[in-house]
C-alpha cells in the first residue's frame, strides 16, 4: 500500500510542481528497487508525510517517532560542535536498518531488511 499526500510546499509553481513530483516518483522507485528495501517515507521536518509507500498506519507511526529522532540527533550534533550539522542517521538493528537523510526542509527515511536476499 502507498500513501500520498500533496506536497503542496515543496512547489509553488503549477508546471513547477509536476516536475518535482516526477523527480520525487523516480527517486522513489530508485530507492525501493534495492534489495532489502521495506519502506520509503519523504516528510517534513515535523513529521507530516509528504509521500511513502508504507500502509498509512506504518506510515504515521515511523514518521511521528523519525521526525523526533531526527530532532534530537541534529541538536546532538550542534551542541557538540556548532560549527557542523547531521547529514546521515543510520539505525541497525538485527531484523531492520532505518536510513534518514535530512535536509533543510525535509526528511528522507528508508527502513530496509539488511538481510534480505533478494
């Protein structure tokens, strides 16, 4: 299942907008074409979904917790050193591997199997 939400902000041109979306469409399917891949979610910074192809209940449960988890890195590694900033959060565990890519005003998650075969 997939869930789709407008990305109204991400765009504010109507042409504008068809081009982004065709960008994030194929960098999606780029992404889920990986081997061991589950899941990509594209939100904003507090966790409003954007686009994902989880079910929409999977959906709301990773972005709500990622977005916090995110948060919380980033001001990590601020407080440490003011002068950087978090460019890549990779959690493992034995059965799932969580990727975000932050960006200024959104986040990129891919939750994947690290064991899958194919």
């Amino acid at each position: 299942m997939s869930t789709s939400i407008s990305a109204n902000n991400a765009s504010s041109g109507g042409n504008n907008e068809s081009t982004v979306s065709s960008e994030v469409e194929e960098t999606m399917s780029r992404i889920r074409s990986h081997k061991g891949v589950e899941g990509v979610i594209i939100m904003n910074k507090e966790g409003s979904t954007i686009q994902s192809t989880l079910s929409e209940e999977q959906t709301l449960i990773h972005s709500a917790l990622l977005s916090q988890l995110a948060t919380k890195a980033s001001s990590l590694v601020e407080t440490i050193d003011m002068n950087d900033e978090l460019t890549f959060l990779r959690i493992r565990s034995r059965n799932r591997e969580i990727m975000i890519a932050p960006d200024k005003e959104f986040l990129l998650v891919v939750i994947q199997n690290p064991n899958a075969t194919e």
